[in-house]
C-alpha cells in the first residue's frame, strides 16, 4: 500500500529540510505551494500577510481540510509513496487516509531556533519581528496544527544538526515503509 507521509509542525521547525532529504524515494508535495499558487493566481505578493489571509479564506469557505482537498489531483492518479510538507491539521490527514496509509511526523523546534530559521531561509513571508513570528504561529495554531502534533505517529525534536534531524527522519519512516 502507498505510504504518505504527512509532515507536520510549527513554523520554521524543519518540515521542508525533513522532505528534502527523503526527495529520492518520495513524491513531495507541499501544503504551502498550493496557497503560494493560490496567491500568485490572485496576483498578490507572497507575504505573510497575503499567504495567512488566503489560508484563513480557503479553510473558512471549504472547511479545515481545504488544503488537502486542493492536493487530491495530484495523489490520486499515481501509485508512487508521498511526503506531504505542512500538514495543518487532523481533517485534512482524514482526507489524504483515502489514497493510502497516512502517517503523521512531528517536528519539534525550540521557539528561538524555529525564529532564526524563518529569517534566514529569506523568504517573502519571513517575519520581519518577533510580534510577527508571534502572530504566525498563533494563526498556525488556529487552523490546527497543534491538533495535528498532538495525534501524530512520531515527533522528532530538531535540536542538532541538519543531518541529525534528517537521520532521525529517515528511521522513522524507514519503519514505515516495511510496516506497508
């Protein structure tokens, strides 16, 4: 059976990293991509601001699985395994239980890391103060993310090195495959 493996945490812990390095085996497909998609349709700058607002919209008017509803075209036709990068909350891991075994991978990152790491990766959506990165994660925490930690399979802490959480990672969902 087709594993999917939803990658969940809260902003800046590491969900990305974790899917770049299991890009060899797995079809990625990100959460976040969509609603950056959605933005760039709109003709709106990918800011923080923009990207929470269109999140925020979607979920209101097709519920809290909005986002996975958005990524079925692109899971239902194949067979190939999948990492999915940001997983929000627990409706739309519901969704994705109807194309294959679905588990859920935690990250864990200290609050100051997970700061440091939005601000230099540089993207449009960074935040540019830490009232800013307060406010993202409470937004995260609205949709359900925190849910989402709390019933996921693993949760992995991103406390070394990059390739220390990658290690960690691969392990788990290691384990998994041979449970398929």
């Amino acid at each position: 059976m087709r594993l999917i493996v939803c990658i969940t945490g809260m902003p800046g812990s590491g969900k990305s990293t974790v899917a770049k390095a299991l890009n060899s085996s797995f079809r990625i497909l990100s959460m976040g991509d969509v609603v950056r998609r959605e933005a760039e349709r709109r003709g709106l700058e990918p800011s923080d601001v923009n990207l929470g607002a269109i999140m925020q919209e979607l979920r209101k008017r097709y519920g809290l699985g909005a986002i996975a509803y958005l990524l079925v075209n692109e899971i239902k036709d194949g067979k190939d395994d999948i990492i999915i990068d940001g997983l929000r909350s627990i409706r739309e891991a519901e969704i994705l239980k109807g194309y294959g075994n679905v588990k859920i991978l935690a990250i864990h990152t200290p609050k100051d890391k997970r700061l440091k790491f939005l601000v230099d990766r540089n993207r449009s959506d960074a935040p540019t103060s830490k009232e800013e990165f307060e406010i993202r994660d409470k937004r995260e925490l609205d949709v359900g993310v925190g849910e989402a930690i709390a019933y996921a399979d693993a949760i992995i802490t991103n406390d070394g090195s990059i390739e220390e959480l990658q290690e960690k990672a691969r392990k788990i969902i290691r384990k998994w495959k041979e449970e398929c």
